[in-house]
C-alpha cells in the first residue's frame, strides 16, 4: 500500500486563529478567491516525502527519533505574513516563525539520513512558514497589496515548539486531511 507522506512540526495558537477568524470574515479580502487553511492543519513542513509504501514507516519513526531525540520545547516568535512565489502572481498568502535555529541540526541530521535510506528530499533551506490560505486568482490586488503592506510585520506574539509529526496527507472535497501517523514530543525543560 501507498501513502503521501511528510514530516513536520505542528503549530497551535490562539492569537494566530483570532487574528486569521477576522481576516477571513473581510469580505474585500475574500474576493482574492482564498481558500484558508484549517488550524489543525498548521505545520511548518521539514520534509515532504509524496507516495511511499506503508512499510516505509518504521523506518522513518527510527529516524526521525534518532535525529529528534535531543530537541527540547521552546518558544518561538510568530511575525510577518508574505506570499509565495511573489506578490505579482501569489498562490499562498503565510505567516513567519522566527528563531528555528534549535531545530537545524535536527533537521539537517534527519535529511541526511532520509537521503542515505532512498528518500527524495528536497535540498532548498528551510524557509519556516505556516501557510494560511492558497488563492485561486486575486481580484482585487489593490486591496490585496494594501493588505500585505500593512501586515508585512504583524506580531501574533509566541508559540511553543513541542513535537515533530509523521503525517499522511489525505486528499478529500473538503480539503487535505493530515493523519498524526507517529508522534516525537520534544523533551520538556
């Protein structure tokens, strides 16, 4: 059997979800022909894995546990809201984490051994987002820049870093949906 897989670190908050219930609620906003991200779904993605065999999965548990066993909980910065690929033509409006240095040697360490064990990994930096909404086709990209600009470097405040997740993206109607397969809570402090 097959499944779509990645690994990546699930990010909860309060003051995020207040602060995205009203920018969805903003019909001018909306026009953008947004698709908004469900707040369980929000993670910041350290490895996407695509179509593997089920078998594949002890595997990456042993993985990620020797590359993760070390990382401890801590508290990061959620600041600023961009777009990908850029503000001319976006396809994803999202938010910024700051201060992830606590994870790279993790994350490097996990990429290396993904690679040695026949996985495809992408070798791009990780540039650490939360991605709220997809956009169809701005209408309105005065509103939309007006918007951006304003926001560019909005604080939402802290969020714990708490765990790393082996997901399964499950692609439904209703939008993906990301089954916890395995769970590393990081070491408490």
């Amino acid at each position: 059997m097959i499944a779509r897989l990645f690994i990546g670190i699930p990010v909860e908050s309060a003051t995020v979800g207040q602060v995205v219930k009203t920018w969805r609620n903003d019909l001018l906003l909306n026009h953008s022909r947004m698709n908004w991200v469900k707040p369980e779904n929000w993670h910041i993605t350290l490895f996407f894995l695509g179509n593997q065999q089920i078998s594949s999965i002890a595997l990456l548990q042993r993985l990620i546990e020797e590359s993760f066993c070390a990382v401890k909980v801590f508290s990061t910065q959620v600041i600023g809201i961009g777009v990908f690929p850029g503000q001319s033509k976006p396809k994803v409006l999202w938010i910024g984490l700051e201060n992830l240095e606590m994870l790279m040697p993790a994350r490097n360490m996990l990429g290396e051994l993904l690679l040695k064990n026949g996985f495809a990994v992408d070798k791009k930096p990780l540039k650490p987002h939360l991605t709220l909404a997809r956009m169809k086709s701005p209408e309105h990209s005065t509103y939309f820049d007006s918007f951006l600009t304003h926001n560019r470097q909005f604080s939402f405040g802290p969020v714990s870093i708490n765990r790393i997740v082996l997901y399964e993206s499950i692609l439904s109607l209703n939008g993906p949906v990301y089954k916890p397969l395995f769970v590393l809570p990081f070491e408490i402090v």
